[in-house]
C-alpha cells in the first residue's frame, strides 16, 4: 500500500508551459522565418546582449578555445568522450539492415540510413552543459550523420570556451554561438547564412522546448526533455547520506527539479528529512536544490518490493536509480525509466557526465512510451521490395481482390496490369 510521507508540488512538462510561451516562442519562430538573420540577430542582441559579426566560429576561435583548457581538464573531456563514443558505436552496430525472401520470388527488405543533417543544442544557462555535445554531437557523428551543426549560447557576452571545445572535440562540422530559440529556428528553418538541418536534438528550458515542440514537422526532434527527475528506489539497506546525496545531486539542476525517494523502509522514509537538511545546510548550491526539494521533492513508501516496481513503472522517471540488496531484480522487472542506475556503486552523475550512457532522456513520464537519445533516433530505417515476375502474379491476385473490398479503382489496375503483363489470367474488370 502506498503511503506519502512528503508530496511535492505537481510539476508538469517542460516548467508548466504558460500561453505566454508558447506566444512568444510562436513571435520569434514568425520572426526568423521571415526575416532569417536580421530577426536572429535582433532577438540575440535583446536576449543575449550578443552581436557578433558572425555567429558561426572561425577555425581560429575554435583552436583557441580547445587550447584555453588545461590538459587535466583535456584529459577529463576525452575520458567521456571516449565512453560515450564507445557505446553509441556499440548501439550503432546492433542495427542490422534486414533482406528476407517472404515467398518465392519475394524480397523485402529495411536499410538503416542516418538522417543527413543535425542541428544539436547545448543550454548555458544556470549551469553551461559542457558534456552536452558528446550526448548529442558525438552520438550523430557514431550514427554517421554527414552534417553536424551545434549551437550554444554566449555566457557573459562571450562564447564559453569549455562548452565550444566540446563541440569541436565531438566533431561538429559547424559551431555557432548562438541562444535560446533563435537559435532552433535558424538551423530549422536556415537564414542567409545557414544552411538549415533535418532533425533537432538536445534539451534546454522551457522556451527551447517549446520551440522544438512548434518546429516538429517541419523538422524531426529527439524527444521533449525537462525539468529533470530523479528516482531513487531503496530499501533497507541503503545508505541514507547516499540517497540524500542522490536526491540532492539532481535538485540543483532547477526550482522545478523532481527528486523521488521510493523506499520499503520506514526508518528510511523518516530518517530522510533530517539528512537533506543537514546536506543543504553546507551544499553550495542549495539555493536552488533547497527549493526544489522543498517544492518538488516527495518521499513515498510501500509495504513491499512488488510493489516498488508497479509505482517505479506508473511514476517512469527519466533517472531511476537501485539502491536495495537485489538491484538485478528491478532490471529484469521494470519496464518504465528513462535510465537505470543499479546499485550504490554507481548513480545519475555518472550517466550525466562520464560514464557512456546519453544524458538526453524522457521525463514527464515519457518513458511509458519512449527511450532517450541513443544513436538509433539519427536513422531512418526504411523498406524495400523486389518482386520475379512469377511472384507478381501471385501478390498481384490477393491485391486485386483487396482492392476491389476497399473500392481503390486506380490501385486494383497497379495490380491488375502485373497480373495481365507477368500471368496467363486477366482479372475481370468491374
């Protein structure tokens, strides 16, 4: 039975989107559709404070901000670039293109062909999302997108040196210091001076996320991502400071971050509060952690580990992580998560920053019905046919009569004109 010991506030998708969002991100989209650069630079002047004579980042800019970084902080980026690399060309290679012969003479077939350009976006604003482009970037590049190009706003008035280099280091073939929603309206719809993408990806605020929501179709987009979530699943043996830490450690993300503890342990369920404020009292972040817990956090508690599962799969959190005696269970049990963290020995900091794993995931529940970003989402998988003349005939004649059940005159005759140019039999026409 479930019981709440704290509830949170309800925080839907994408910071509750407001009308005036959703107007406003409809003005500036008009906008750059019509005006293409002048609007761009407009609405980066009055957002940004950002006016440069170029968005897009010479060769030279990108050397030096590659080269402002010191080698331990190199060092650290290629450590996850390698890992997230290694993984998405592992999933990138369990795509197999598929060719069966269904009945004698029938091919089909499906091929797996990346999508041709990709526009990724790195936010910059509580925290600049260093990592960001190796989740997006790399992973496009590991599915063998031909063009890459990558957008992150100025910090400061400045393009943020880390975030460009990461870019560069992930092979995006173009980088553009460039914010916020004009930014996903100039690689969507292009300007005088871009070329435009097929295909959004990478999470960002409210704004951004409703400027991919208004640009789906014209565009394709990976998913709808934020406020970030976390989940922890524990029982009696996990380690309070640990789930605290855990909680916290996706807290500070945002005010609207949700932070779940779902335990079969009472003393853990009340032992909780008293940690958390002890971690927020000396958490240099916990300005914003602390509101988020306050608003968002919940503490929930069941009475067994069946029942742990069914909530973790109704709550499908875009983090879960395991913290009980037989993390194995849960994997082969749950079904509902964005990405599962199993055990004590690792947690959702690893997945953000270093371990391989993408960071781009589902929230709002989004994962009952999808998985984040992964090199797959850059492939469109497509089929094909080929038919013997024999075998025409044979899918011919079925087709005939299921076009005469429907009424489709002009689609019965593709099929009759095969049965009458490959066969012996005419089918009567009506």
């Amino acid at each position: 039975m479930l019981k709440t010991i704290k509830s949170g506030t309800e925080v839907e998708i994408l910071e509750t989107l407001t009308a005036q969002v959703e107007e406003t991100v409809k003005s500036i989209l008009t906008d750059v559709r019509r005006e293409g650069d002048a609007a761009v630079r407009r609405y980066s002047e009055t957002f940004d404070r950002y006016n440069p004579e170029s968005f897009r980042l010479s060769q030279e800019e990108i050397d030096a901000a590659v080269a402002s970084l010191a080698p331990d902080e190199l060092s650290a980026l290629q450590f996850s670039l390698e890992q997230i690399t290694r993984f998405a060309e592992a999933q990138r290679s369990s795509m197999h293109d598929v060719e069966i012969e269904t009945l004698p003479g029938v091919t089909l077939g499906h091929r797996h062909i990346p999508i041709d350009s990709v526009g990724c976006y790195a936010p910059g604003g509580r925290y600049p999302m260093v990592i960001s482009p190796f989740m997006s970037v790399a992973t496009a590049k590991a599915a063998g997108v031909r063009r890459v190009v990558a957008c992150t706003p100025p910090r400061n008035g400045q393009p943020h040196p880390a975030t460009v280099a990461t870019m560069a280091l992930a092979g995006a073939d173009e980088i553009l210091v460039l914010g916020g929603v004009q930014a996903l309206a100039a690689m969507a719809y292009g300007t005088e001076d871009l070329e435009p993408v097929d295909f959004l990806v990478g999470p960002g605020n409210a704004y951004v996320a409703e400027a991919k929501r208004q640009l789906f179709g014209t565009v394709g987009i990976d998913l709808l991502a934020g406020p970030t979530e976390i989940l922890v699943v524990a029982d009696d043996t996990a380690d309070v400071e640990m789930v605290a830490t855990d909680l916290l450690g996706q807290a500070e993300h945002g005010p609207t971050s949700v932070a779940v503890l779902l335990t079969s342990s009472e003393r853990l369920a009340n032992s909780l509060e008293a940690e958390i404020e002890r971690q927020l009292s000396v958490l240099a972040t916990a300005d914003v952690a602390g509101q988020a817990w306050r608003d968002c956090g919940q503490v929930l508690l069941v009475d067994s580990r069946e029942e742990l599962v069914t909530e973790t799969d109704r709550i499908a959190s875009e983090h879960v992580e395991i913290l009980t005696e037989d993390p194995d269970y849960f994997l082969e049990h749950l079904t509902n998560y964005g990405s599962l963290f199993l055990g004590p020995e690792t947690n959702v900091a690893y997945g953000d920053k270093t371990i391989g794993t993408n960071h781009i995931l589902p929230t709002n529940r989004a994962a009952r019905y999808t998985g984040g970003l992964w090199a797959g989402k850059f492939l469109k998988t497509v089929t094909y046919q080929r038919c013997t003349p024999e075998a025409s005939v044979v899918i011919g004649e079925n087709c005939v009569k299921v076009c005469d059940l429907e009424g489709f005159a002009a689609h019965r005759e593709q099929a009759a004109l095969r049965v009458r140019r490959y066969g012996d039999r005419t089918p009567v026409a009506k």
